[in-house]
C-alpha cells in the first residue's frame, strides 16, 4: 500500500501530458484559425469575381442601348461599320425588325439567339434588344408647339419602350453569370425619337 502512495505522490510525469494538452489545443486553434482565413480569401475572391461580371452586364446592357439609339437614329438600320470585330450582330434584319416593332424573335436574353453577341477573353456578353411597348400621345407635336394640350390634331406622336437585357457568362473556372435588363422610352414623331 505505501508503494502505490508513494506511485501517486510522484508528479513526474504530469507536466508533460499538461505540455502534449496545451500543444494539442494550441494546434487545433491554430488549424480552425487557418481554415476560417482559407474561407475568407475564397469568399473575397468569389464576390470579386461576381462583381466583375455583374459590371460586365452592365456595360453590355448600355452597348445594346447605345446600338439602339444610334439604330434609331439611322432610320432603323443597324450601322455594323462603327462596331468592334468582337461585337457579332446575330441577324442584322431580325434586329432592325425588332426595333421597328414589327418582329419579337425573342423576348429575353436566355433565348438562344440573342441579337448582339460581345465574345472576349473573359467570357461573353449577350445582348437581347426588343420593342415592348408603344403608346399614342394625342396631339403631341401642333399642341405642344402652341402650349395647348388636349386640343388640336397634332401630328401623332407616341411613346415607345424599349427593353435592352445583357448577360454575361464569364470563362472563367465555375462560369459565374449575371444579368442587367434596362428600359429606355422616347417620344417618337417622324421616324425618330425626340
């Protein structure tokens, strides 16, 4: 009995379990901190990345709607001499009838065939352009000359929306995507908007 007294009496051997817990608890605090900062960097990298390409729709949206204008502008006809060699329009005539009003090839730009395709080493932007909507104005241009409104027989203007979507699909590895759908409205009186 004295032996095994004198066994629990010797403390020898404690600081070094006291030494293997503490190193074992400082490595796992070491691992979950390395881990949460893995987390953090591929986080920061994915937003980036979504961010990139959510600007990239946004740039496509405002080419299709430069494209728009300017084709409004040039009595509907698509001027392909002022675009980059990146810039493909899919079917020139569908495009111009689509601004025109008068055909609705697609009313997104998930159909597989968008009007204008931007193809670049990031990825590629497309581009859907459609008449949605026009609206007669009565009057418009005779009564708002003479500042009377709601009188006179005008020369019959109306008001037409436009719908411009962009999506960019990025090349790159996990093929983020992001969409941007703008309206633009104009008066329209003779063939162009005012």
């Amino acid at each position: 009995m004295e032996n095994i007294t004198k066994k629990m009496e010797d403390q020898s051997g404690v600081a070094l379990v006291f030494a293997l817990l503490i190193t074992m608890v400082l490595a796992v605090a070491a691992l979950s901190a390395i881990i949460v900062t893995d987390t953090g960097i591929k986080t920061t990298s994915e937003f980036k990345i979504h961010q990139e390409v959510m600007y990239l729709a946004d740039g496509g949206a405002e080419m299709g709607f430069g494209i728009l204008v300017k084709t409004i502008g040039n009595e509907r006809i698509v001027d392909t001499g002022i675009l980059p060699a990146e810039i493909t329009i899919a079917n020139q005539a569908d495009l111009e009838a689509e601004i025109a009003g008068a055909n609705d090839a697609g009313d997104s730009y998930t159909d597989a065939n968008p009007d204008i395709v931007y193809a670049f080493d990031l990825g590629t932007i497309n581009i859907d352009v459609d008449y949605f909507d026009s609206e007669s104005i009565p009057g418009c241009a005779s009564e708002y000359a003479s500042s009377y409104e709601g009188i006179g027989s005008g020369s019959g203007c109306e008001q037409v929306t436009y719908v411009v979507d962009s999506q960019m699909v990025s090349a790159s590895a996990g093929a983020q995507s992001s969409a941007v759908r703008i309206h633009y409205g104009c008066v329209e009186s003779g063939g162009r908007c005012l």
